[in-house]
C-alpha cells in the first residue's frame, strides 16, 4: 500500500479497485462538464493570507451543523449507489462518519437501507429525500427515517428532470451491474471488489424495492423514479413536505438567491448551496462562486452550508471563510471507500482534519467559528451576481 497524504491519493487506488462504470459515476458531470470542472477549480481562485509570530496553541475545529454537534464542519453528502462503490458501502460510510464525529447522509437511492444503517450504527444520521409525486412513497419514507431516528432530513431540491451524464449512458449504469461483455471483463479486474459483492446480499436500492408500489425488481426502478419525479413541483409542495417532517429541514440545491429566499419562506432550518457536483445543469455557477450572492440575500436569517467541489481541508475552511456553516463532501469519502472501504473514509476524514486545522492555524486563528473573510484574498470578479433583465 502506497504512502496516502492527500485525497487525491486515495482516488488513485481508487479508480484502480472500482469498476470502470462506478468510477465513471462518481467522477463526472453532465454534458461538458464545465461546472463540474470549475466546482474545484473556482476555489483555487481564493487564495489565503498567511500570518506569523501568532499563538497557535489549543485549536479546535468543533462547530456545529444543524445544531449538531461536528468534529469539523463537514458532513457526509448523500451519494447514490454507495453500496456498488464497495460492499455495503453507506453502512462503512456511516460507521466511519459516526466514530469521527461528522454527520453522514443516506441517499434515498441507496444500496443500503434506512433500516440497515440504523441496523449497524449507534447514532442519529441524516436522510436525503428526493422531491417525488408519489405521495404514499413519500410519506412511508419520512416515517421509516423517524422510526430509524433519524435526526434530519435533507431535501434535493435539483433533480426534478436528470441531467445527461454522457458516461453513465455509454457505461450502461445499473445496479447490480448487467452482464455485458464489457462490464464482465472490467469487473473481472476488481477482484477485491468482486469478493466483497459476492459477500453480501445488498446489491440493489433497497429504499425503494418492496417499499414503492410495483417496484419489486431492480428491473422497475428506472421507469418508477421517471414516473414519480415530479416535474410539477414548487414551493407549496416544499410546505407539504415540511409538515411531513417535524425535525431538522435542509434543502438541498439551492444555487440562486431567489431561491434561497423562498427556502427560507417555507420553513427550512437549512440550505445547501450546491449545483449537484456539477452533475444536473452545465454551465451553471459553481457553489463557492454562488455563495456570496446567497450570503447577502439570507445568510443572517438561515443556516447556509456548502456542497459541490470540496477536495481538501482548505477548501473546506475556504467556505467557511466566506459565510458558510458547514461543507459536504461526497466523491472525497467515496475515493476513500471505494479504495479501503470503512478505512478509507476515515482515511479523507482523517486528511481533511489535518489540512483544515493546519491552514486554520496558518491564517492566524485557533477556532474556526471565528474565521471570516479576512483570511481570504479575494478576485474582484469572483462574486459577481447573476446580471438580470
């Protein structure tokens, strides 16, 4: 095993174990993919100020997201098919996220279920619901997340309609694979991924099978979410679904300060500024750029969080810097699970804490509740608003 240092590290084994259809998955965005390029590259734009000859002792990067308590402001995003990365991967993801002390959030297109994460885990974790016209799915799943504890809910607001990955469609993505000449001969390479698949039962979504009416294969999962993705929904719809649920609201895919206005009308807790890792509208701001207009239009009125883009601890403390609460990340954990499984994203927790602690205290401060933008060297572009008619 070679020596890992960073999460680009972990992607490298990564990309190695996994078969190519699942690497591809995480790895991608929609059409060019020019937002999912500048997700990341956009925080390479801010740069920090270093300071010197200043006490650096006694730091913590404790805050809290949602009024939970975190180890560091960083949660676990929902990431579909989790599960095919590595072998009963959301229950490792979450076992990992709950020993480190960051929330972890299941995706309602799991492999892995409501119930079986609780099953193997000791703490509350989130849930992600996707915004569905299934109104009988809907409301059994808000109930089996609060019969699971679940401590809040996490609302995609972004894919009504899914945007084309020209990679997933050239890969033929499903869960479990289907046996084709091509996936069979990449597969037949992973072995190490091959065994753990063959060591467990879960290898299809087991939120929706058997839970959705006439889902009862994997067959019928694609034509049921194109069925039931609700092409028609809106802000009245949002309130139904918070009156579904009595805990902790976070709203998923806000990009737009007017959108982030109408999350805060409707009752959320929180938003999360995210663009889908670049994987629904192309062409898109990046989240870090779309932040600061968010900020100005409610960031002293709602809880404002971060997703799409994170790869390291100072991005992570570069987010916070301009305003927000808390950051997600998901293809930084699935490197590490799909490289060690429940070790490896320990591993990107593990190395994430050590470049936000260390560039905290490079910048001058000890607690990053009290970091803001006086770190930052920002471009004069860099926060722009949408130009309207």
């Amino acid at each position: 095993m070679p020596v890992i240092t960073c999460i680009d590290d972990l992607k490298k084994i990564y990309e190695r174990r996994v078969p190519r259809m699942f690497y591809d998955y995480a790895e991608s965005g929609s059409w060019s993919e020019q937002t999912f390029r500048e997700n990341t590259s956009d925080f390479e734009r801010l740069h920090l100020r270093q300071r010197v000859a200043v006490d650096m002792t006694n730091r913590t990067t404790a805050t809290q997201m949602a009024g939970q308590d975190v180890a560091m402001p960083v949660a676990l995003a929902p990431v579909g098919l989790t599960g095919m990365q590595s072998a009963d991967g959301e229950i490792k993801a979450a076992r990992a996220a709950e020993k480190f002390g960051v929330p972890f959030t299941l995706s309602t297109l799991s492999i892995c279920s409501i119930e079986d994460v609780a099953e193997n885990t000791t703490k509350p974790f989130w849930m992600q619901v996707y915004t569905l016209k299934d109104d009988d799915f809907m409301t059994r799943l808000f109930a089996r997340a609060k019969e699971a504890k679940c401590s809040a809910a996490v609302i995609t607001l972004d894919l009504q309609i899914l945007g084309q990955r020209h990679k997933d469609l050239k890969n033929g993505l499903s869960a479990p694979p289907k046996p084709t000449l091509k996936s069979i001969s990449n597969m037949a390479t992973k072995v190490h991924w091959g065994l753990g698949m063959l060591g467990t039962k879960r290898r299809t979504f087991r939120n929706v099978v058997g839970h959705a009416k006439g889902v009862s294969d994997p067959s019928s999962i694609n034509s049921w979410f194109s069925e039931a993705a609700d092409h028609a929904l809106d802000w009245d719809r949002i309130r139904q679904f918070r009156k579904m649920w009595d805990g902790p609201l976070i709203l998923k895919g806000i990009i737009d300060a007017e959108d982030a206005k109408q999350a805060l009308n409707v009752g959320a807790d929180a938003i999360i500024v995210s663009n889908h890792g670049g994987r629904q509208l192309d062409g898109a701001l990046s989240a870090i750029r779309a932040l600061p207009a968010i900020m100005d239009a409610v960031g002293d009125k709602i809880e404002v969080h971060l997703d799409s883009g994170i790869r390291s601890g100072q991005d992570v403390l570069k987010a916070i810097a301009m305003g927000a609460k808390g950051t997600y990340i998901g293809r930084a954990y699935i490197y590490g699970l799909g490289a060690m499984g429940e070790a490896g994203v320990t591993k990107s927790l593990e190395i994430l804490h050590k470049e936000l602690d260390t560039s905290m205290a490079l910048c001058g401060h000890r607690n990053i509740a009290e970091v803001d933008k006086s770190i930052l060297m920002i471009p004069k572009d860099f926060s722009d608003a949408w130009i309207t008619q």
